[in-house]
C-alpha cells in the first residue's frame, strides 16, 4: 500500500493544530474539542452560528459556517488555522471536505491525511456501492435495493416480506430512515423521503430547522439514492475505529441499551468486543485506505448473535471521548486513554503519554445530556455512568439547554402549526 502524503508541518512542530469542522448542534464536537484542547493541542472549530462549541473554554479559533458562502467559510477556516488535521463531526461536513479535495487540489494532502485516500471517497458516500463492497469482503450484511422509479416502487410493494427498511442517502443520526410493517406503511414512508428532494423543503431546513448548509450542493457529490433494505431483528451495535493509512490504531465497540427513537442513536450502551467486528473493521480500513476516525454500525443477530453490517460513518462520533479499556482498545499495541488520543497521536513527533481518563472504564454509560431525555427511574440509568462534563460547567449547562433551532420562535410555531394540522 503505498503511502498518504505526509504533513509539512505536523511531525515537527508542537502543538499541532487541529480543525473540528461539524454542521449540527451534536456535542461530541465539543466534548472532542475539550478531549483534544486538553491533550495540548491548539484546537479551532467551524460550526454554525450559535453552537455550543462557544462554551468550550481554550480554543485557539472558532469560525461561522454561512449559509450562502459555505465553500468559502471552509477555505477561511482552513487558512487561518493551518491545521495538521480536519476532523469532521457529522456526514455533511465529510462532504464538505470532499469538495475541499476537489475544489482545491492543494489541499489534497490535509483531507487525505484527515480522512484517507480520496479515490475511494465515491463509495463512501453511497450505502449501496459501501455494502456492495462489504459484501465482496466476505463482511456479512444486507445488500440494498436502490428505488430509481415509481415502477421499481411498485414492484417492491408486490413483495410480501415485512417488515422492511427504506433509507435515503446524505441523512444520519437516524433520520431518512424508515421502517416499514406493511405494504401502506412502505408506501407512505417512500413518499416522506422523496420529499427531502424537494426545493421547498431545503429552504425550510434553512429556515426553520437552522441547517446552514442546506443551499450548499457539490458537484463532487452524486445524486441521493433511496434504497430498501432486508430488516435484521436484532440488537443495535456500532464501533468507532481510528486507523492511519488503512491500518486500526485503536477502537472501542458497544451494544444499545437505551434509544430515543426506534432508529435514533444510542443514549445507554454496553461495552462488547466481538472479534468479527474488528475483523471487518480491518478489512474495510485496509480495502478504502482510511485515516482518521470511522464508525460500523451494526445489528447484532437475535438468534446468533452475529453482527450484520448495516452503514459507515466516516467520521468521528460519540465515541470519541469514551475511556478505552486496555485490552481491548489498540490493536496497535500503544494504550491510549481515548479514542480521541488515537487519533491526535497521528501528528505527534513523540507518541501521545496516557493521560487520565476523565472517566473510569465502566461496562455500562450514558451519553450526556441526551441520557437526560430518558426517565429519571429507568434502570439502564441507575446502573451506568452519564459521561457529564464536569471539569466543563460552562458547557454541561449550556449542553442541557435546547440546541440554538429549537430557541427559535418560529420553529415553535412551525411545531405548532403541523400539531393543529394533525388534529384535524
């Protein structure tokens, strides 16, 4: 394999400079700018006006990503900083650093070094061509069916397997995904995702949902595809690896315990280690060159409990700042306290020295603030950790605060509006 572009200044020069890029109000950008900020690196972000990365005391810079210039708030952000790396935080800004790539071939050697060798960028960005290619690999997962026309539609409806699973390509966090028990609940699913095409309904995620890159479209980026794919009854898993050069440095997995929404994100998880994750894990970072951080999301069988590869999430997520246990957390052989060690340790001229975990290895935790939105008498609750940012009061408060779109008036009285609609 040959080998990435090496950093012209990383590897001599401390600390290194590090650029979170995220496009939504999720926290793990800012508790991985607190992890990284600690670890001593000079740490700036570009997110969107109001984020929560505000809160976050130390950074050496923090950016607006604007609505009707996007490609030029990611080339200002990227001249002021310098960075060694740009580590993304949700699909769209890997996008983003997709165009980057292409829009300017200078910059070729950061985002690959950030996120692995470009030519494989294509399959990254279709959960088709992605499980086509898992599957070639001997990775067990089902393959999807993509819907190109109401003909395709209609054949699918004349299938009596249910349930089944829609998803539309670009969405995330457990959006775009829809899953169907029978042939009108398949029907009226296809036409929710069909309406994410609609130009109105990008100018109201503008509007009302706060999504400032929304008008943004690349012409790196192929048309979103809706696919169907076989349901797995089973267990939600997911891993998030960080590799260099095809290679995994470290990784942590788990199970769900506790979810908002039938396909939302985990909120309580169990640490696991299941060997055909990694497995799979290795080969896919081997096959698409990957460096940086990456996520596997999986359904463990429920009669074998097998893992069946469902997506990718080529980029950091909440797992980033999650305390390693030492035996199961590197593969490469150097302990590192967190996953988000792992991935600063890939520009450092000295490997990173362990730092303390701000939390201890627990079999069982909560996300924070999200653990929040469950029952105060759940038992998953009583029996894990809440990964609260103590040391960070500013922005614990700030992060049990609705995010900036849900203060806005006008999204209220949208949320109002659609309820009015519904009761009649």
């Amino acid at each position: 394999m040959s080998s990435a572009p090496s950093a012209p200044h990383a590897q001599d020069s401390f600390p290194p400079s590090i650029l979170i890029l995220s496009t939504v109000w999720w926290p793990l950008s800012a508790r991985l700018a607190v992890r990284l900020r600690n670890l001593g690196a000079s740490v700036s972000a570009l997110v969107p006006p109001h984020h929560m990365m505000h809160a976050v005391r130390g950074l050496a810079g923090i950016h607006e990503l604007r609505p009707l210039s996007i490609a030029q708030s990611v080339d200002r952000a990227n001249a002021a900083a310098s960075p060694a790396l740009i580590l993304p935080t949700d699909d769209t800004a890997v996008w983003l650093l997709h165009d980057l790539a292409q829009r300017r071939p200078e910059m070729l050697p950061l985002v690959e070094r950030s996120l692995g060798r470009s030519r494989h960028f294509p399959l990254l960005r279709s959960r088709r061509a992605f499980l086509e290619l898992a599957q070639s690999l001997a990775i067990p997962c089902p393959v999807p069916r993509v819907i190109r026309s109401a003909a395709d539609m209609q054949s699918l409806l004349e299938q009596d397997h249910y349930p089944t699973v829609l998803k539309y390509d670009g969405t995330s966090g457990g959006y775009g995904v829809v899953i169907a028990q029978n042939a009108a609940e398949l029907h009226s699913g296809y036409r929710m995702l069909l309406r994410h095409r609609l130009p109105l309904r990008r100018l109201k995620r503008l509007c009302i949902n706060g999504d400032v890159t929304t008008l943004f479209r690349s012409s790196t980026l192929p048309a979103d595809e809706i696919t169907q794919q076989v349901f797995v009854p089973g267990t939600p898993a997911n891993g998030l690896f960080v590799a260099d050069q095809g290679r995994i440095l470290a990784h942590l997995q788990v199970k769900a315990v506790r979810t908002l929404t039938p396909t939302g994100a985990s909120v309580v998880v169990d640490r696991i280690f299941h060997p055909a994750i990694l497995t799979a894990a290795q080969k896919l970072a081997a096959h698409l060159e990957l460096s940086g951080f990456f996520g596997l999301d999986f359904i463990l069988d429920g009669q074998t409990g097998d893992p069946w590869l469902l997506e990718i999430n080529p980029r950091a997520t909440q797992l980033c700042t999650i305390p390693l246990a030492p035996d199961t957390g590197s593969p490469s052989g150097q302990a590192f306290a967190t996953l988000a060690d792992a991935a600063l340790s890939r520009v450092l001229p000295t490997p990173l020295s362990t730092a303390s975990p701000a939390l201890p290895v627990h079999p069982r935790f909560a996300f924070f603030p999200q653990a929040h939105q469950l029952p105060a008498d759940d038992p998953a609750l009583a029996t894990a950790v809440v990964d609260r940012p103590e040391d960070e009061p500013e922005l614990a408060a700030e992060l049990l605060r609705p995010v900036w779109p849900e203060r806005r008036p006008w999204l209220n009285l949208y949320n109002r509006l659609l309820r009015r609609i519904d009761r009649r």
